[in-house]
C-alpha cells in the first residue's frame, strides 16, 4: 500500500496537503501541517518522543528497507508548549533494518517497532543503537503495514501489548522475559477486522471533548486515506465501525501523542519530502500536585477541626 502511494506521488499523482478535521470533531479539534523534519531521510514511519526527553522526537526513517533506522530531532515550542517546528537537523538514533509504522517504549524503557521483511517486533534496550532482539511476529498472515503498542493506564488491558497485522486485526499476544532484558511474544489469536489498514495507532486520552467512550486512533483505516477513530472492547482492542477524524489526500503514517500537551502527530507523503501533520484539542495530560496528596488532605482536615474547636481564637495554620 505504502510503496504504492510513493510511486503515485513520484509520477505527481499526489502532491496536496489536503488535511482537514471531520465536522463531527471540527469544534475541538485543528489540524497543522509542520512540514519536513531538516535532514530526514526519505521514508518516514513510526515515532515517538524520547523517554525522558519530551522535546525530542524520534522518528522511523528510510523505512521497510534494510537501511533503515530511527532518526532524532529537536523540537521547538510556543508559550503553551505546543509544538510549532523542528531544531537543528535530524541525526541518527539507532539502526533499526526494515523498521515500519509503528515506534514505541514498552517495559524496561525498551523500544518496540515492527520489521516488516523479517516479519518480526524489533527490540531495542537503553543505550543500544542497534536491535536487540527480534521476536517472532505473533499473527501467521503479512506483516505489512502492522503496528505495535501499549494500552495505557486507565484504559482496558492497561500495560498489555497490542499489535495490528496486514489485514488489519488486533490481538494482545502474552510477552515473558527471555532473561537477556528483552521479551518473548507469544502468538495471539486475531480479532475482528476492522477494515482498511493500520499503519500505527495509539489511544485518545481520556476526557478529550467529543469522545464519549474509550477510543483508539489508528492513522490509515479503514481507507489509506484518514486517521480512523475506533470505541474499545472488553479487552481494549478495536471494534468495526469507524469514524474520522482526519481526512487526507494520501495515507497517514505512525501515530503519537506528545506527553508536555497530548497533541497528536502522524506523518505523511506529499510526493516530494515527508511532513509531520499535528491534531490540537485532546485533554492535557494531569499535571504532577494538580491532585493532592493525602498526606496533605489529612493536614487540612486537621485544620478544619481546629479551626472550629478554636472559633473564637484567631488560628493560622
């Protein structure tokens, strides 16, 4: 699908940056196009931020080919954090041969990508710049345009692993430690198909404005063409049945929320270079103090009952 979209835009089929909010989100939502990331190479994919570093954004580049690796750049921000460009030029992270859609952290600070010849989850530790480990994919059928991600506290499955195949279902396959700081995947039975494709997904945060139950975006369903909102079962896996929230000319590549806002990014082809598209709206993330702890509700309680047992005495506490 992917390769195709690439050889439509080098013949000029597709050079618009058409990107606009579905009206049944246009209310909350905007959509800004970044432009290229200076020094990408060609091909992006998967990205996210780096772990404990949210104004560096590591991006999946020359993707699907034995020559591709993960890319990082810096990002710059306005007054309300939100991001509006890129510092400096991108430079390399780590090799990661055929890296595809889908780029995340998973336990131990280890990031998770697909491999999309050697039909496998790349794993890559701390400090490494190269992978790991190569676990076996865990669906029998293509590998191609699959993802890989980590249902997040608060949401169905919370902490599991949730990987999309070429057909695009989801399962939760179960993941044990191989005693080397890296993981096994066991094979997983697929769910429903929810159509289309997924070329990365992640999940809509909590309380965000339009949202009425626990939701999944997955950038390319069910047409190669929009960022696909999906409601959650039980177990947190997609369900068919989709509405937009972004339309595009051409497919949307990765999917990632930026942890200081919770904008939502994505990347896409425009026949020349490859820009990285943010959605503005979603509800921030809770600030470290915005709830108090208990050991502080329990002074101000304490507080309270002295106030009133010394009403008449000025007390301060």
């Amino acid at each position: 699908m992917k390769k195709l979209t690439i050889l439509a835009c080098a013949l000029g089929i597709c050079c618009a940056q058409a990107a606009t909010i579905s009206p049944a989100y246009s209310t909350w939502y905007t959509v800004t196009d970044l432009g290229p990331i200076p020094g990408l190479p060609n091909q992006a994919g998967g990205m996210t931020f780096l772990a404990g570093d949210a104004n560096t954004l590591l991006v999946a580049a020359n993707s699907q080919f034995s020559s591709g690796l993960i890319d990082s750049i810096g990002v710059v921000r306005d007054a309300g954090g939100h991001i509006t460009g890129f510092s400096g030029s991108a430079t390399t992270f780590a090799s990661a041969p055929y890296i595809g859609d889908s780029l995340v952290y998973g336990p131990g600070g280890i990031l998770f990508y697909t491999d999309q010849f050697d039909h496998a989850i790349g794993e890559i530790k701390p400090g490494s710049t190269s992978p790991d480990k190569l676990a076996t994919f865990p669906f029998s059928v293509a590998l191609e345009e699959g993802g890989v991600g980590f249902a997040p506290a608060g949401f169905a499955g919370a902490g599991s692993l949730i990987v999309s195949n070429g057909h695009v279902q989801f399962c939760a396959p179960t993941m044990t430690a191989d005693g080397l700081g890296t993981y096994n995947v066991a094979t997983c039975t697929a769910g429903e198909n929810i159509g289309g494709f997924a070329a990365g997904f992640a999940w809509v945060p909590s309380g965000s404005p339009g949202f009425s139950s626990p939701s999944m975006l997955v950038a390319g369903s069910p047409a190669s063409a929009l960022v696909g909102v999906f409601a959650l079962d039980a177990n947190g896996l997609p369900l068919p049945g989709t509405d937009r929230l972004v339309t595009l000319d051409v497919g949307p590549l990765g999917a990632t929320f930026d942890p200081l806002t919770n904008d939502f990014f994505f990347v896409k082809n425009n026949g020349i270079h490859w820009d990285v598209f943010e959605v503005q709206g979603f509800a921030a993330p809770q600030q470290p103090g915005s709830v108090p702890e208990p050991a502080t509700l329990a002074i101000c309680g304490a507080c309270v009952l002295l106030l009133l047992a010394k009403s008449r005495r000025s007390t301060s506490c």
